[in-house]
C-alpha cells in the first residue's frame, strides 16, 4: 500500500517499539514494509549481475541492503517488527523493489528516468517468464512472487506510476488522481494480501480504498515539498471550487482558503480509509495487524494535518507516536 508512496508523518509502527525514527527526505515516498533491520537474506540471486542503473554513479538504484536501510524512514508500514521472519523477507524483498522504482523515478537523472524504469520493467518480465533478472532488487523478488503466487501486473503498475510521474505533475480532477493512485498505491496493497494468502476480490477492493486513502494523506501532509520539486497532486478542479490558485501554494502559510480546501480533501480522505477499514475484520492474526497498522498510520497521519488546522505549508504535520499506537490498537480491536 502506497502513501506517496512512495511521499512522512506516520511513524513506522516498528520504530514504536523504541527505535529512533530517521529523517526522511522529500522524495521517500513508498510505504515502509517493515523496519530495516528485517533487511536479511536480501542478497542478490546467485548468478544475478548488478545493472548500470545500480553502478552508475548517478544511479539511485542501490543494491538491496543499501535500499532496505530507508526503511526506517518511511510511512505507513505495511508490517510490525514481530510477524514471522518469513513474511518479514517477502515484505522486504517487495519494499526494495517498490523503493528502487522510486528512486529511478525521483532521484536519476531526468534524462535517464524512463529509460530505466523501462529497464525495470523488462527485468519483471524476465523473471515472470523464467529468465534471469539483471537487477538485484528484481531477482529479490523470485522466491517471493514464487511461495506467494503473485501475479505480475502490480509490480508493473508500480513502475507506471514512476512513469507517470515524469509526465504528469498536475491532476485536472479528483478522478484523475485516484487513477494514478489505482498505479501508485493500489497495487501494493494488493500484493501485501497475497504475502499473507489472503487476497480475494472483495479484499482487494476494500484494500484498494485504503490505499488510496494512504496515498491521499501522504499527499497532503506534502503539499509543500511536492509543490517546489514542482508537482501538485490537489485536484486543480478542487482547488478552483475553493478559490485557490498555484500561487497560493507558494505561501510561507495556508490563507483560509488552502486550509478550507485542505479540510476538504482531508475528510475525502478519510472516507476512503473508513470505507476500506472493515477489510480488517476478514483478516487474522498477523495479517491483521499489518492492514490495522496501515489504516493506524493513515488516520493518525490525517489527524494531525487537522491539529495543525490544515496548515500543510508551514510544516510537515507529523502524528505522535502515542496517537498512532492507540489508532493500532483500536482498529485491531474492532476489526475497521
């Protein structure tokens, strides 16, 4: 489950357990899977080489214990630090995947961006057809999509949205951006329920609300950092309703108006996470702690934009830990 991703406030509900919570920088966006010291066995495949996009000098593209280490930092886990070790390697293995997408898309060189999310994407099809993938971060994967069945198209859809990202930077209506989300947060959502044996039709659709909810709320804490690296992802047609222009985002302060607009698109938000929530009360055991932590993070995330009185351009708001620890354990308690 995407809350661009990955684009942080919640805290990863491993670091709850006491670990210092690293600061993030703007372009960490992906969703922690679990903390970084779940990072073993990540070593690549024997006979696996390393590609350009990971050598490269300017390449973001790290090996997978370099990537694993920003696990730390990012938002809505998808798992607590106590599931067992064998879904801890699955949720790791597809966190390094769904990370280097992201950092090919944010961090390379613009000129190189699509032509190594294309490189990506042709090392996915390799392993799904039994070849030899050439990156690590994708042969980290074979043992996972094996044991787990998990079908192909979600890790494509990741990469598309890095795709779409290099093209799109504004979304005309809310439509519009619930289809990129349906790419950029949907889909891990639904590989999550399969790691767990537990993905159905009617799962991954509640799974699919709260993703898009996730993403949602890690968009509008990041109003700010998105608007200068010269991205809005506030619906424009929203924006227009609430008399708000571009350039009101430029402000060291929300005015009225951003904050009214903000308040708006936080209770959308939180309609989303709410509607898919009872997605909790089908599930067991640790695969219910692991959807509970991500609708944990994404209300007390949106819980503190609302504290802040929706001023998302004078700070980042950021959830206390206490409050997303509490949003665990009722959401787990009640099953939404």
């Amino acid at each position: 489950m995407r809350a661009r991703t990955g684009r942080e406030s919640a805290v990863p509900l491993g670091e709850e357990m006491g670990e210092p919570l690293p600061e993030r920088s703007a372009t960490q966006r992906r969703p922690a899977v679990l903390p970084a010291d779940a990072a073993l066995g990540q070593a690549p495949l024997p006979g696996a080489r390393t590609a350009d996009i990971q050598t490269s000098p300017e390449s973001p593209a790290a090996a997978p214990q370099a990537v694993a280490a920003k696990a730390g930092s990012e938002n809505f886990p998808v798992a607590l630090r106590m599931l067992p070790r064998t879904y801890r390697r699955h949720l790791m293995a597809v966190y390094v995947f769904a990370r280097t997408a992201d950092d090919i898309g944010d961090q390379a060189p613009p000129a190189q961006r699509l032509r190594w999310l294309a490189d990506l994407e042709a090392d996915v099809r390799a392993l799904y057809s039994g070849g030899q993938p050439t990156l690590a971060a994708v042969a980290g994967l074979r043992r996972t999509v094996t044991q787990c069945d998990i079908p192909m198209q979600p890790f494509i859809d990741l990469i598309r949205a890095n795709q779409q990202d290099q093209v799109v930077k504004r979304y005309e209506t809310f439509e519009d951006l619930a289809g990129y989300c349906r790419l950029s947060a949907n889909p891990v959502g639904r590989i999550v329920l399969y790691v767990f044996g537990s993905f159905s039709a009617d799962r991954a659709e509640q799974s699919d609300g709260i993703c898009t909810g996730l993403q949602l709320a890690e968009h509008w804490q990041d109003v700010a950092e998105d608007f200068r690296a010269g991205r809005i992802y506030l619906p424009l047609t929203d924006m227009a309703a609430h008399g708000c222009s571009e350039h009101d985002l430029a402000a060291p302060h929300a005015s009225p108006l951003v904050r009214e607009l903000m308040a708006f698109e936080v209770r959308r938000a939180r309609s989303l996470i709410d509607t898919g929530a009872p997605l909790i009360g089908t599930l067991g055991g640790a695969a219910r702690a692991a959807v509970a932590g991500y609708v944990a993070g994404g209300r007390a995330a949106l819980a503190a934009i609302r504290a802040a009185d929706y001023d998302v351009l004078a700070v980042t708001p950021r959830p206390g830990k206490a409050r997303t620890v509490i949003e665990l354990a009722r959401a787990f308690a009640r099953g939404r």
